[in-house]
C-alpha cells in the first residue's frame, strides 16, 4: 500500500469530476485543497456558508480583509460575479437543491451512505457548525479521505459507530486507494489503485465492495 | 423619525438580566464589538445585565467580544453551532466547569430559526440532523418520502447588530460577508440595536441597495472606528 494517494492527489482525483459551472460547497480543511486542482478551462463557483459565492483563493498576508472570511474563518478574495447574502440564504442555497456537489471529510463512512465527520464521542466541547446540513440537498455529497484511519482501521465500514452527521447521505467516496459509489446501501467500486488487487482493497474496507463489469484504474500526477 | 441614540450607553439601555440576546457575526465578521463592550461595562458598573443567553454562531474568541461577555460572568447560556474558535479558553473552561449552559444548533437550523422567529413561523421542519444525536426528542414526518426533523423559531428580548451604513430611519447595508445572521437577528428580536460605521439622512442610502428595512431596527448609534473583531484579536487585545 505504499503507492496509496496523498491527500493532494485525492483531491486532485475529486477535482477531475467538478464540472465549469458547478456551484460546490467544498468542507473546512482537507476538502479545500480540491480548488487547487480544478482542471485548465474549467472553473466551478465556490459556496461558503456565512454567505459568499464566487470567492478565490486567500490574499497574501497582510492583505487580509477580516470581514471577507470562509466558514473556516480564514481571509479569502472575491471573483468578478461575487455575491453576498445572509445565513438563511445561504443554507437555503444548500437544503433546497441549489448545490452540484459537496465535499467533506469524514471519519467514518458506512455503506448505507451515513457520514460521521463532526464528533469523536462525548468528550469536551461538542461543535457541529454547518456540517449536519450541508450533507442534505446538494445533488452529489462527496467525501474524501484516507481508506483507513492511522491505526490501519477501515474509514468505510458496514455502519458507524461514531455520531452520525447524516443519514444515507453520501453519494462517493474519493479515498486513498479507490473511488467508490454508494448505490442501494452498497459500495460500488469504480477505481482503484492498479497495483492493488481487488482482494487487497477488500480487506481494509468495512463491507462488502459490489464489483461492476468494469473497474477503473485509480492514478494521479504528481501534485502536492 | 429618528432611531439615533448619542452614545453606545444609551444604545444598550434596557437590556436586563436573564433577557435572550441575539449577536450578529460569524467569528469576528460583522461582530458589534463596541456594543458589546458597552454591555460589558455597564455590567461591570451595575452588577446588570447577567444570566443572558446569548445567540451567535459561535461561542466567543480570546479576551473580546462575547468571549470577554462569558468571562466576566454575564452568561448562562449560549445557543450556537460552533463554540470553538482559534482561543476558545472563556467558554471551555466555562462549559467544562459546568458554570455555562450550551443548547448546540446546526448552523442551517440556527439561521432557519431565527428567521422564522422574525417572519412569524412557530416551527418548520428541515432534513437536517435527522437520525442524528442533534434532533433526539424532536418531533419528525415524513414529506414525499423523506424523514424531516422539526424546529421552533427563535426570537429574542434584543439584537446587537453592526451595520455598515445606517440611515436616521434604521435602513441598513454591510460590509462584505459581515452580514451574516444580522439581517435575520435584526427581524426577530424586539428591541434591535445597531451600531453603524456611518449614519446618513433618509434617502442617501439608494433603496435599492438596502438590505434590513428599517422597521426591523429601533435604535442606532454612530461608531466611526469600529474595530474588527479577528484584528483586535491578532493584536492580542483583551477587554478586561
């Protein structure tokens, strides 16, 4: 498993399905990476939560704007065809179908397409922000992620057993070693490293991968 | 009609103990740091208001702002989807303490609440959290075939809101992403306070770029210098 994809080139693999023109919701973290890898002669429209569409990348230091944040509170810059709105708006924009696709992280992801990416248990301060909406309405809610956890334990399982964010939400899951559909509560294997076998996959997944006549290979450029 | 108070001490008038308070921003974006800090120092001066619950997206950062608010003992509760911030010690230590109450909101269904408790809709239902831990005990049904959580409105006793311009009348615009929850705050409390980098008369303000009609606002007050919240706290500020 040595030749598993870093998190850049999972990101990259989930920025070859955005089309031009998507309006995308893209997680705080590791999801923001995929606007990095948006292909040459596409460009979708990013969503923030508190209320922006259409924003770029961050300004240099000591250019930030503090009142032109993301949802992860971090200074970004406006595109020409920008727009501002409020809170309600904006999930408004989300709930009701408005969305071609969200990404998130995760730390579980079962076959059923329930996600638990917002709590490791009841432990501190518990904070949900916007993710418990942003799985419901997009039209594709995707995760990336590591296959497995950094014990070697599977992240797509047969149920979770962490809190749930959303019930049978997921529609693809964009990992380190596969990309897999969620299709009838079942994972559905559409690529996969082509140096591992289908067996090798199997045994670090959670539930049983359905197998289509035809299964891409999973491969990534270099990128960082 | 003028809705103009002189200073940031009139503007805060009125706010009494165990009163709901909704504040507008998204971490420091369009937080009304002044009138906080007002509400801070009468509280230091009189010993009022306290026990508030206070609504926000998130639960205070630093030394300032409804952080400072949490540590000088002025809150029992907050309503909120994120308490955590890049300083997040006043509410944790608070919550951990158990000397602070936390009702945890998903951030869509804070918005969706507020604006109902301003539009006059006592509950509606929204996909969001069902199944989850968040929608225990909360009535569900089913629409077209799909499961939905129901949600109450959300009002308030008064709103702290930072505006970009105001007018004498209470018509409002922002600046940038600072308007986050203000517009919707500003509908569902009853006494909805503003503090506006710049007042103008009625009519400078082109109707057409209003956001929040002035009938949703009943006091305003001129802060010039407003400072911004994420700044003071790179600065290291804390408001003690």
């Amino acid at each position: 498993m040595s030749q598993k994809l870093s998190n850049a080139q999972i990101a990259w693999r989930a920025a070859q399905d955005i089309a031009d023109g998507a309006y995308v919701n893209l997680g705080i973290g590791f999801p923001e990476m995929v606007a990095k890898f948006q292909p040459p002669g596409r460009q979708a429209i990013f969503h923030t939560e508190n209320g922006v569409l259409n924003f770029g990348e961050a300004p240099p230091e000591g250019e930030e704007d503090w009142d032109l944040i993301n949802a992860g509170k971090k200074a970004i810059t406006l595109k020409p065809g920008a727009a501002f709105f409020h809170h309600a708006d904006s999930f408004g924009m989300v709930r009701g179908g408005h969305l071609d696709v969200a990404i998130l992280g995760t730390y579980e992801v079962a076959e059923n397409g329930d996600l638990a990416n917002w709590s490791t248990g009841p432990k501190g301060v518990p904070a949900v922000g916007g993710a418990m909406d942003l799985v419901h309405g997009a039209k594709r809610v995707a995760v990336i992620t590591d296959h497995v956890t950094k014990d070697g334990k599977p992240k797509l399982v047969k149920r979770c057993s962490l809190p749930l964010t959303g019930v049978g939400c997921v529609t693809r899951i964009y990992s380190s070693l596969a990309v897999i559909d969620i299709e009838n509560s079942r994972f559905v294997l559409r690529e996969k490293l082509p140096s591992m076998s289908v067996e090798e996959l199997q045994a670090v997944t959670g539930a049983e991968l359905v197998l289509p006549d035809v299964i891409g290979d999973l491969v990534a450029p270099e990128v960082s | 009609m003028d809705k103009t108070v002189p200073d940031l001490a009139a503007a805060v008038a009125g706010i009494e103990d165990g009163m709901v308070l909704m504040v507008g921003g998204f971490g420091g974006s369009g937080a009304p740091i002044e009138l906080i800090h007002a509400l801070i120092d009468r509280f230091k001066a009189t010993g009022s208001p306290k026990n508030l619950t206070v609504v926000n997206n998130n639960a205070g950062n630093g030394r300032i702002g409804i952080a400072a608010m949490i540590d000088a003992g002025m809150v029992a509760k907050m309503v909120c989807s994120f308490p955590r911030s890049a300083d997040p010690r006043a509410f944790t230590e608070k919550y951990l303490a158990g000397e602070i109450a936390l009702e945890l909101v998903p951030q869509g269904t804070l918005a969706e609440r507020i604006r109902a408790g301003g539009a006059g809709i006592p509950a509606f239902y929204t996909p969001a959290s069902f199944g989850t831990d968040v929608a225990k005990g909360k009535p569900v049904a089913e629409f077209d075939g799909k499961s939905y959580v129901q949600e109450r409105w959300l009002k308030a006793d008064a709103a702290l809101i930072k505006a970009e311009l105001a007018d004498t009348m209470g018509n409002l615009t922002y600046r940038k992403a600072a308007r986050n929850f203000s517009p919707l705050m500003a509908a569902a409390a009853k006494l909805t306070i503003v503090q506006a980098t710049k007042i103008v008369a009625p009519g400078e303000i082109n109707p057409e770029q209003v956001v929040t009609p002035g009938i949703f606002v009943n006091r305003i007050v001129e802060v010039a210098d407003a400072k911004q919240e994420e700044a003071l706290m790179r600065e290291g500020v804390a408001y003690a």
